[in-house]
C-alpha cells in the first residue's frame, strides 16, 4: 500500500503475504546512511544479530553496489524466514524511491513485509518519542516530525548539491573553502588545513581544487573529512570551532523550521554521527532553540535502527 500525503515520511509497504502481530516473529531493522548500513535482527522484539555493510543509499552508490551490499548484510543476519524489513533510509523523497528501495530488499527476504521510510522516521522513533521533530546530523542533514493530529512536516534533506548544512559533507566542503580562502589571502598553512592536507595526501591548498572535482572522491569521502574540523576545534583552532557553532545553529533552524509548520514546541531529538558524538556542536544547537524558546532538546541516546521496534508496533 502507499499513501501520498507526505512521501518524504510516509512508509510504502509492499506485502506479499501476511505477517505475524507485530514484534512477533522475525524483524530485519535497517538504517541506512551514506556511509553505511546498520542491520539488526530482531526475534520477538529482541535483538539476536547486529552487523553492518556499505551503504546501499543509491544517492551515494551505484544501485549494483547498493544491491550487493544488502547482499552482504543479509547474508550475515537474514538468513531463514524473515516476517518482516522496516528500512528508514535518506533519500526516501517519493513513493517512487521507497518502492525502488524495497525492489531491492524484496528479493533477499521473499515472505517479509517491506516497509520503507525516511530515515529521520527512525531517528524520532529511537528517541521514545510518537510526536516531536527528528534532526539528522551525518553525511547528510534533514529534519522531520509529527503532531499529535498525524501532521507531518520536514526541512532540508535535499542532498548534498542543494543543502545539507551542517551535515559531515557540508564541515569537509567548508574545510577545504577555509583551505583555499588562507591560500588566495597569502596565509600560511594552519593547523586545520595542515591536517586536511595530510589526510588526503596533498602537498600544497591548490590541489585541493582538483582533488574536490575529481570523480572519485564523492560525498562520503568529504564528509570523512568533518573529523579534521572536530579535532581541530578541540585544540583551540577559533575558525573550526566557528564552523561547528555554524552547523549547530544551521540544524537548528531546519528543526524550527519543522517546529513552526506543526505548531509544536519540541521535543526535538538529534542524531546521526556528529549530531550524537560532536558536543560543541550539540551545544550550539540548543542555545539556537533555547534562543526561540525551545527547551526540550535531546540527544539521541541509541542507534536509531532501533526505532523499528517502535514503528513496527505502531497501529496501523
């Protein structure tokens, strides 16, 4: 079944059999990410398999390699009958994306219930929370909630061309713009840029200009690159630290956003890689909603694949 009220955050279920009630049986919850896939098996409501692959996010792999790596992780945890997949994943924008997604799950577990989100639907779920607003902070960057009355609304999520501000793509890119800005002022290397450049094998800023370019270093690979504006930040380098006050208040205002359109005031959960790990920028997110008068801010304290739980024992 599909329903358009909001594609973005609405599950498409494809079913080719019934299913037990729900937490009863066998679940397969998936996260997928741009960098990787977290698949957990769950056995009456209880996790027994944890494993994780490449990313099978085909906005950042071939749809071949997505395929394989589902391949992979199923292979470790998917084995025998399976009742149903609940996959929260980026990039989910339309009910042709989620049924795409599922095409590809299908055939590794033929007589499960496939179930396709977006992926901040898991991250409000793992923070406890039926109704609130989801941040995503982690290669990508997306905010989404829910109402009391089923209202569904979202900011961001666009992809790295269009937006993804304060995501780990968006510090890497602002790393190397610092980079080059030092090199056309005549400054020297700083300690930012010193550790960039060493981390891709470069001897000098204006390399980085084709490195950026080039076909083979994509999203995922400048986005690794965030952890350079992290440790730099952590030692006293003023303009890293500016850079993730930025991305704190840039992720903010996608929640506000999100918040002003449902007419709610919280809670607010974020997560994802920097949003649980990177606490500058946590802090620089609540000031910016304590700012608006937004108090109920958490940070994501459990990997959100285990939202499935939640989801799956929701009422239809």
């Amino acid at each position: 079944m599909t329903n358009t009220q909001n594609p973005s955050a609405t599950p498409f279920d494809h079913a080719p059999g019934s299913t037990a009630s729900p937490l009863h049986g066998i679940t397969i919850g998936l996260d997928i990410g741009g960098t990787k896939t977290h698949g957990i098996r769950f056995e009456d409501g209880l996790p027994v398999a944890d494993e994780s692959a490449g990313s099978s996010n085909v906005q950042n792999v071939s749809r071949d390699q997505a395929a394989r790596n589902l391949a992979d992780l199923f292979a470790r945890i998917g084995g025998g009958h399976v009742d149903r997949v609940y996959a929260g994943s980026g990039g989910i924008d339309t009910d042709e994306d989620a049924a795409a997604l599922a095409a590809l799950i299908q055939p590794l577990a033929p007589e499960a219930r496939v179930t396709v989100v977006h992926d901040s639907r898991l991250l409000l779920a793992a923070g406890r929370a039926a109704t609130g607003v989801a941040v995503i902070a982690g290669t990508g960057s997306a905010a989404w909630g829910r109402n009391a009355e089923g209202g569904e609304a979202r900011a961001g999520g666009w992809g790295y061309l269009l937006g993804d501000e304060g995501s780990g793509y968006w510090l890497g890119r602002e790393a190397v713009r610092h980079s080059l800005r030092r090199m056309n002022q005549g400054l020297p290397v700083d300690q930012l840029t010193a550790a960039l450049l060493a981390s891709c094998g470069l001897d000098h800023p204006s390399k980085l200009i084709a490195l950026f370019h080039a076909p083979d270093t994509g999203r995922r690979f400048w986005a690794q690159q965030a952890r350079h504006v992290v440790e730099a930040a952590a030692s006293g380098h003023q303009d890293s630290a500016r850079l993730l006050d930025q991305a704190g208040q840039d992720l903010a205002a996608l929640a506000g956003q999100v918040l002003g359109q449902l007419k709610i005031d919280g809670p607010v959960i974020l997560g994802g890689g920097l949003g649980m790990n990177v606490r500058p920028l946590q802090e620089s997110f609540r000031r910016k909603l304590a700012g608006a008068g937004i108090t109920d801010v958490r940070v994501l304290d459990q990997e959100p694949v285990f939202g499935v739980l939640q989801l799956v024992a929701e009422p239809a």
